[in-house]
C-alpha cells in the first residue's frame, strides 16, 4: 500500500532506505510564494543527528540537505518541492551478521512475513533513518506556521525515571542539552542515568512533550479527522512511540467531571478555558488554547545484552547484537515529533479555510 | 473537509445529528457474497444503547437499523450497503437552554468557532450518537473478520479507581454487566461508585480496551500508515478518549530495553514472542500475537453541578445542565472501541493482498 | 474497492440500486451557512425524470428527495447532508427474465466477472438510476457556485444525425423541450427522429455539452488533477459516455498551431484570449474564458430488436428485451452533466484557496 | 494542492521542472519481489527523448534514470522507489525573454493567475519534461503487467490529416520509426508533412491510440471509478491531450443500439464480444476483450510565427517565440500514454483483489 504520503492539501512522500544511496521527501501543496532556501530545513536535520555527549551512536551523518525542484529564486512555486539527503557514512559491513536472525523489538520478522525479504542492512525502511524525510517537511510546515503566528515546539519530559520539572522550563535548553530536556538539572541527572545504562549494555525508555501555541479556535473536524486523532496518527507513526496522551491524558480516566471539565471565562473580551486539561481540543476542534500532545517511548531495541531469538531459517539461538546504537530513542525524536505536529497543524489549517459559506464568498471577492 | 469518511478500500462515510431525522452510514468496498442481515447489526447497535441499572441516561432510542442498498437476496453486492436509523426519541425542547451558552467539556465553542452556528439541540454532530453509524458499519467489518478467524473484543478495564482483576477474567461478563467490564466483583463495586457519584451530579472516567486474537503477522504498514498509528487515530477519534496505548503503552518509558523486548522462540516450529509488551505490532506490522489497545476516556462533561462558562453573546454567567446524561461514557463507547478496531484491521487486511508480487501473481492466475 | 466516493474537499457518497429500497448521497465538506430546501434539489431531481412526449420511458418515480441531516434552521451546518430519495416504482417482476442471460451493452457479464453474481433488478447498480444520488448531490454545488458568480448548464448538442444550431441558441429551450436541447427546430426534428427509432425497437446515441461561465482564472492543478482531467473522468464516469472532449476537441488533431493557439489581448485592461479553442483551460488551469465540455453518448443498449448473447450458464442465444427503456440517453443524462461538471469545479474552488502564501497569510489575519 | 499524485495502492508522486536540478518519481505501494533495474526504465525515457530526424528538438537529454531506494538486491522491497533523472542540458538563457509575456497556447497565463509568478524557465513545472517523472513510473507498472500477462502499447494513429492504415499494422514500427505510426508508408508522407510544417514555423495536432491487450474481465469499478473514467483522466492529464474516446468514442453519437450493442457468443466455451465497438469496458469494467483508447493533442503552442499577445505588466505586444521545438507533440507523448494507461490499469488490478469474500478467504487459507 502507499503507506509513504502523509497529508490531505499539504501532502508529503518519504522514501529512503538506512544503507540506500539517499533518503528524500516530495511536499506537494505548499502554498506558493514562501522564502525558502536550504539552511531553513537543515537546522531540523541537525537536531535529529547524533547528539553531543556519549548518549548517542558514534555514527556521523552529514544529513545535508538538498533542494531538488519546487523553489526559483528563492521562493516556494507551489508544485512538488524535492528534498534529497545522500547518505553518506553506512558501513554495510556492520549488518551482514543480523540478515540470518529476528532482533528482538525490531521489524525484522514483521518485514519478513509482510514482504517476503527485507532489505538487512541498518534496519532498511524501518530504521531510524526513515525520519530523515518527516523531519526536512516537517521544517517547511514549521516555517509556514511561524509566519500565520503558531509556534511548535517539543522536548524530553521524562528518561527513565528522571523527569524534567517544568517549574524550571528552560526552552533554550531544550536545543542546547543532549537530552533535548527543558530542565538543566533534570538533564544532568539523565546523562548520568543514560552512562550507567550503556555501560551494562541496556537502553532506556522515555517521555517527549509537544506543545502548539497561537493556534486559532475551530482547526480540525469532528468526526474521524478530528485534531487530536490527526495527532495521536501522526505521533503514533513514529518508530517506538507506544502510547500517545491529549492534555491530561490518561490521567482522566480516574477524575471526576467536576474536576475535569475546563470552564470558560472572558479574558480582555475573548472567550477563554479556565484550565487546559482539555489539552487545546474540544470535540476534535482547537479551542484556542495551548495544545498539549505527549508521547511514551520504548528503550532502543538493540542492546548488547544476550537475547534469544529465532534465525530466518528456524532455528532457535542466543543472540548479541554489536555495531552502534543509543541507548535512548527520545533525544533525538523530539524534533520528529516536533514535525509530525506542525504537518498535521499546518494541513488541518488548509483544511479549515473552507469550512464557511462566508470564508468562501470573501475569498472569491462575493461578500 | 470530508472528516466524516474512514478506511481506504473498507470505506465508510457517517452522518447524521443527536435530534436529526436520522443518523446512518455507506459503507463502500464491502466484498461482494458476505451474508448479511439486518439482525447482524442491531446486536451491535443494542450494544451502545443505554444499558440496564441506573447507570446511563433514561432516554430510550430503537436504533432500528435500516439496510437501504448493498444487499441482495441476503448477500452483499460490492456496492454501497446504506445502513440507516430512525432517530425517535428525541425531545428538542430539552435542549432549548443550551443553545445561548457554551457548555464547559463539549464542542459547542469550537464548533461556533469553526462554523459560525451549530446545531445546538442535543449536540447535533458531536453527540455521541455520532457513534451509530461507525457501530453499525463495525459490526458489519467485525462479520467479516469473524470469517476471516479474527476475533475483535473491547471491555471496560477501569471506573474510575476500581479496575478490573484480569485474573478473573470472564469474557460473558463484558456483554451481561452493566458496566461492561470482564470482571463481576469489579462491576459490582464500579456501579455502587456510580451511583455514588450520579448522586452527587458528578461524573467519572474510565479506562477501555480492546483485544484484536487471531490476526495473522504481517499485516499493517512500515511508516505513516503502521497499524498501532491507524488504530491510534481510530480510537482518539471516538469522542471523550484522551489517551491511546498500545501493547504496554505508557510503561514503556519507565523501561530498560532488556526488560521491554520480546525475544522470539519456536512454538511448534511457529516464530512466536516470549513476551507481549509490544502488544502485537512491531515496526507497524502484526506479529501474529494478540495486538492490545487501551483507551483513556474522560468523566462525562454534562454535570448536575454548577459551572462557570460564557454565553454566546459575550456573557459570563454560572449554569446547572439538566437533562439525561450517562455518569460515565465508557460503558457505552466499548462497543464503539471495538467497532473502530475492527474497521481498522479489516482494511488492512483489504491492502495487504497486494504487499507481494507473489500474491498478485498467483491472484491472476500466473504462478 | 470504495469507487461510490467523488470529490477531495467537497465530497460525495452515493449509494443504492435500481430496485433496492432508495438511492441516496452523502455530501461530505460542504461549506456552513447555505440556505438550502428541499426544492433547491428537487428542482434538478426532476429535469433528469423520464420527460414528456414519447421518448422516455413510462416508469414514473416520483423521485421525492429528503434532507436527512446536515441542515439545522434552513442552513448546512458544515456537517454531512444525507440525501435520499424512495423508490416507489419498480416492478420487479418485469426483470425476472434478464437475470439468465447477458444483456448486449450492458454490465451484466462485468458485475457477474467482478462480484460473483449481480443483482440483476433493473440493472441494480449500473442502472441510469446511480445517477439520483450524484444529481441530488450537484444540485448543492451548483446552488454555491450560483453564489460565487459561476454558472453551469449542459444541453443535447446533437440526436443521432441531428444537430442543434448554435446561432439559434435558446437557453429556455434546454428545460422546456423533450430533447433538452437550446434550438427548438432541431428539438422538433430530433422528435421525429425518435420517435421513427422507437416504432422499429431501435435506439440512438447522441452528444451533449455542457458549459461554465464566470469561473475566474486560476482553478485547477497543473499535473495529475488538471481541471480538464478531473472534468474528463467526471463526465466519463456518466454510464453510456463514451468520449470527451475539452474545448474544440478532436479538431485540434488535424489543426496547425498557428490556428489553434488563443492569442491574448486587453479587454477594459483585463487579460482575455482573442479566441477560445482551449475551451477555457490552459495547462490544466482555468484561464477566465469559459470552459466548453463535451460527452459522447451511447445508444441506450436495452432494444427491442432480437439480439444474440450467452446464458448465465453458459449457452448461446436470441434475447429480446422487453420493459420500459428510453430510445436515447441523451436528454434525462443533460442535468447529470451539468452535477457532475458542478461538483468537480467546486471542488478545485475549495481547493485553490490554499494555493498562494498571501492568500493563506490574510485567511487568518496575518497581512 | 497535492496534485503531483496518481494512483491509490500503486500511488506515483512525481516532482521537477524543465530547467530545475533534476525531475523524478516516487513510486509508493510496488508489490514486494520484482526484479528491478534501471535499465528497465531506461528503455521507456529513451522513447520520450528526441527522436530521429528533423522532427524533435535539437535539444539532447540523457535523461539518465537512477534508483535511489526501494530496490534491494535486484528486486523491489515493498517499500518506496525513487527514481531521479538529473537535468544536464538546460539553458536558462534560451528563456530569459519569455518571462515578461504569456505565450499563447501554454500556462504562463493560469500560472500566474494561480500561483502569484511563475518559474518561467522552459515552461517550469508545465513543460513536457514533467512526463519524464510518469513515464519512469509508468516503466514499472507496465513490467508488472507484462508478468501479469497484459500488454500495453501506444502509437501515432493520426498526423494532421495523414492518418495510419490500420490494414498495414506493423508493432515494430511504433518503436523505430520518427512518427511511432505502425505504418511505414503514412510515417514517410507524416515526416514530408511536418518538414513542411518546420519551415513555415509553424506546428501539427494528431491523435494518438492505446491498447490493452490480455486484461480479464471484472476490473475496474461501478460508479465514479469506472475504468474508462480513470483512463480518461489519466490520458486527459497529459499536457495538450484535448479530447479521450474509449473504444468507437464519438462515432456512438451517430449510431444505431443494433449497430453498437456488442452480442456475446461462446468462443471455445468462454463468454466473448462478437465486435468491440465498447473498447473492452461495460458498466466501468473490463470486459476481457481489447481496451482501446484514443488521445487527441493539440499542435505545439511554441511557433516561430508572429503572435499576438499580452505581456505580464499589462501592454499588448507581438511576439516570435525563439528556441528549440518540436513542430509535434504526438509521437513523443505516445510513451506518455502508454505509461498513463499501465499505471490506471494495474492499480485497477490490485484494488480487484479484493473484490469478494471468496478471494479474500482464499488469499487468508480459510477457504
């Protein structure tokens, strides 16, 4: 199926494989006329590169990106906008060992069963390096959002057990940090944390958070496109993410309504929630409020640690996987995440400028 | 936008208001031969009536379904199965209040927002008889599963602090409890917490979730349309639901790797996990384990109690909703849970015939 | 698969058979805020109503349609309308015969080929009745676009040999003659003609036109869902058409450039072509002109000839068709037509208004 | 908009303009297993490349194809295949002047209108170079189809009045003579007929055919998604294809039922057509015979004549377009059409499987 494209009006195909020639997205829909040069898209790519520190793998991607087609003279045309990223530091060799068996927490035997065969090496379509795409789309639909006033931006909430106390918010850490987190201290603590775990050959789990601000009320539908089941897809959809949370999240299913429920009050005229645990949304529409997304994160399938596991030609065995991993998935996803929300923000904004009969005449010069 | 379409070859199209002639449902791209009868939906229809006790509202609705077109001599045609019901017991009058302000926890601010007016009686589109059209097409996906040797189950797993004990779990009670839940003791003590809280004009959440047996592996998609996103995003999409996990879900950020991974064994020369943390799904596509689904769903927001809101024409104001309203929404939206989940696999089922040349080939005749 | 579904923003759902119970549409993404009744749509329901005089069939449907949701206070709310429409007078006895053989020129081998077997009442899905739902449907977009300045009228351009002579062109004549075509002298002649086909049991083809003034320029895509694509497939996707054509059409192939191409000009300073053989498109994109459409139509297959065909079980023979069939498509299929044309350039109206930065920026209030 | 895409299980997204860096495709939804090289595709972009003799443009691409995912080992993956043709031989300086005026006959004019400017270099994004994306795609497809046991294949039918005799059909003459005429006698007096044309400066329309030869009957779908309606948008969706017929197309309007019903006979105990003037398809699906399909393309709107025209700061002017041009679209489209037909009917063919219960309990081993 052609589970690639993501999007209704702006609309993207990812493709590219962890050890191909390069990996790539094609953005079609984007509204004509946007400043756009290659520097806007590849400080997102940075931020998904291996990170500072010893928390990440000792694999180094340049990860420069590459405007095919879409933009003349420096400006979006409004037909399909190419990105290419060649990779460049695959070493097939690592790999040749784990084309004979299933990696645990891996797509291996999915991919198997589905296609038939896989492509071994690095994990193929399914690695990590499959993001490369979402996140360079995903950098355009952020730069399309700041100028209509709406601010995306994600971090680390939580590793392992070291949670960020948001008392202590820090955005500039968030880009500064090698745990992507809002909270220096809290950071520290998780380097620390993420040292330990490596050096017994396991990985850890972790939380990431994603906040939308300046969203207009009434973006999004009621029914099955509802904002928040777009977001809870397009989170979903990234590799590892298992549970995604709105607002409060799961933390409703033990309250009471009086409790929950978010009263409305005028502020300086304007309608306003007197709480957010709503997380921005009502009845799948944007309220106007700040919109909360979380997301829970398994620990990186391959550790160094023994597994048992079955080969491709059935037979049970021990395995060790080698080769360079992190020992945590959330640093480096905070910017996918990031992404998947501007895209899904940006296309429900499109969407939504013909919801009325008034938008329509205005536009059209009738009213 | 169309936001009232789901499924890509399974594809249905809902409609309809709270106090609306009628809500009903197309379901387009049902194979042609399924024996079908009227009688098939409406078990699933009385489902997500109000139930027994004192627990859900006293309006009373038939939910007569209707089948329009699509079925001939007792057998699908491949053509569009209109399915309709009769709404029939709606008292407009009871919502003539609710029309002047916006009602804290419901859309009807986001809906003015977006829309400029909304149908104010009952909700209109985002009440939760919304949900009759994707029960009826569910239960029609679920039909044809059930051939197919995959079983789709939803229980009530939690009222708000009383959880069901999965040890005694009792798949009859699920259909025969008031509360939905698999687990008698745990039904008797949620409906006392019920009614304790109906007493008091309250409202509680819930926790539901939802079982998926005898799935092949192999089924589902590697990057934006995986089966743990499309069922993310199917079940956010039931109104009130404010988390989705799958497998473990949230747990997983707590975890090491060496204790969340899955190592593969034989069982009787079959490739099977030790373990289901990942509750069937890996890198987006079925292992052919059980895939697990939780729904966190939030209290009720129409209250007995008093609220602060806003009125339509810029007043604050304090109300006391009236009316009929469920204590909590869970019960009721189980069978919902397990209709979206049913839709879901079903079409990924549908797409996955053509994932190999093999298949296609033999299809045709050609190998 | 789901091929009952037209349009991406502005989208229906039809559904039913010849003899089923009803036919009806889901309108999926229309704009909030239309004043829309009943009459709006029956008003088109009935132009496609067998007609007067003796070239249509005698069956007579009342064709009565209901607003089922959608409408609240006399306005669509942005939410689905669900149209249907009853049928009251199918005989089904008259069809019993057909079932045993392939009618020549019609779909029962296909639908026996695809599905298995066919509801073979009337035709079931393939029979010109489909076309209430889309008409029903077209009403609504043609009832929009009425507002935006954008007309939509189709007539019979051609009746076997005879043709309409476009410098008498009478555009009350399309709905007060039985032909629907805009010259009554050809009205007259083409009666005739008929009615001489009818007394031998044969039938005849004909050509229809349709035309769209007032859509400004820049409506369309430039690649796959060029305006003259989508209007292609719209009107090829009308059973019995056969061609279509875009402008001056099949001339084009034996013209010079020098001929053909529009030289543009100033007209009160607004850029026009100084002739119009495109047809109003240019690259896929409408250029202001007014777009000029043309389908060519079957004879209607059912004839009282003796014909030779294959039993469903497999044996030669000479069929004779009995009942009650139009001698010519032609006229009823006019209004489809102009539904059809309606819904698809509504659609690429909703669709462009996300196509500029500026448009996008002033929509929510940043330039 | 999106509307860079085509397909719905075998979705293509194609990018690039005449003079940007490169142009390409992304192919989403390939059945796993194929045996894939560029060489393949090559063989196809070498037929849309300038032909022969006098009658193409001097300009010379190699227009080499490279596969930059999707394909491992030989064989395609399943997941996404990007092909990439890098632009070599563009020279902007060739276009600098038409930037400050709307050539009559291309979508200088609309684009602008739609998109606020344009990429003015050789046509941007609506030049033919944007066939080089469909016809790498459509390569695949038809590799597929060929396994399958269907064949495609265009030609030149009609050169402006020089028309090919279809008693002297000769296949090997599509692929080696200038025109793609399968008639080597009307492809000398074609060839006389546009060198003529050349010197005058001036430009030729033609017709172009399609067949499908080996398709089963029972594909393609009932309604909106008839066969004959997506092959007529997807031929209508070449730039300068002006009219699509389907097998006798326009002629049907002249006709008689008991000149153009096709009887059925038995033909060594299988159903058949005694004629075809359908062109294989009934009701929108195929009926196993011929699939015929007709193109009619207007001539190149570049000449070297004087025109008259309208520059984009609104004066009037004459203009005499420089550069290098074809005098002729057709035979270089005729690949196009072949590529546009392979990738609607073998997407037909995988949304088929699962048209009945009975595939689908097949293809699941419960049957």
């Amino acid at each position: 199926m052609a589970g690639s494209t993501y999007g209704t009006l702006f609309r993207i195909t990812t493709w590219g494989e962890s050890h191909g020639k390069a990996l790539g997205v094609v953005i079609d829909g984007c509204p004509a006329g946007l400043a756009l040069e290659e520097s806007h898209i590849q400080k997102y790519l940075d931020r998904r590169r291996p990170g500072v520190g010893n928390i990440s793998t000792p694999r180094k991607e340049a990860d420069a990106v590459e405007i095919l087609s879409g933009v003349f003279e420096g400006r979006t045309t409004g037909t399909p906008i190419s990105l290419m990223v060649r990779n460049t530091s695959q070493i097939s060799a690592d790999y040749s060992e784990i084309a004979s068996y299933y990696r645990p927490g891996h797509a291996d035997y999915t991919f198997d069963q589905k296609y038939g065969f896989r492509d071994y090496r690095g994990g193929g379509r399914s690695s990590g390096r499959e993001t490369v795409g979402r996140t360079a789309a995903g950098a355009v639909a952020a730069r399309i959002l700041e100028q209509l006033g709406v601010t995306v931006y994600a971090y680390t909430r939580k590793i392992g057990p070291i949670e960020a106390d948001m008392t202590r918010f820090d955005r500039d850490a968030i880009l500064s940090t090698p745990t992507a987190m809002p909270d220096r201290e809290a950071d520290r603590a998780a380097v620390s944390y993420l040292e330990e775990a490596r050096k017994t050959g396991d990985s850890v789990g972790g939380c990431m958070e994603c906040i939308v601000e300046g969203l207009p009320a009434g973006i999004g539908d009621p029914v099955f496109e509802k904002l928040d089941a777009n977001l809870a897809k397009a989170v979903m959809s990234i590799g590892a993410v298992k549970a995604v949370e709105i607002g409060d999240g799961c933390l409703v299913s033990s309250r009471r309504g009086s409790e929950n429920n978010d009263g409305f009050r005028l502020n300086d005229g304007i309608v306003t929630k007197m709480s957010n645990h709503a997380g921005g949304i009502l009845g799948g529409i944007s309220d106007g409020d700040r919109i909360v997304i979380r997301a829970h994160v398994k620990p990186t399938p391959s550790i160094f640690l023994p597994q048992k596991t079955v080969t491709g030609d059935g037979q049970e065995t021990e395995i060790r996987i080698k080769g360079r991993h992190d020992p945590i998935i959330v640093p480096r996803a905070v910017v996918v995440m990031e992404c998947m929300t501007a895209l899904t923000v940006l296309d429900a904004m499109l969407i939504n400028m013909s919801a009325k009969m008034d938008s329509l005449l205005a536009f059209y010069g009738k009213k």
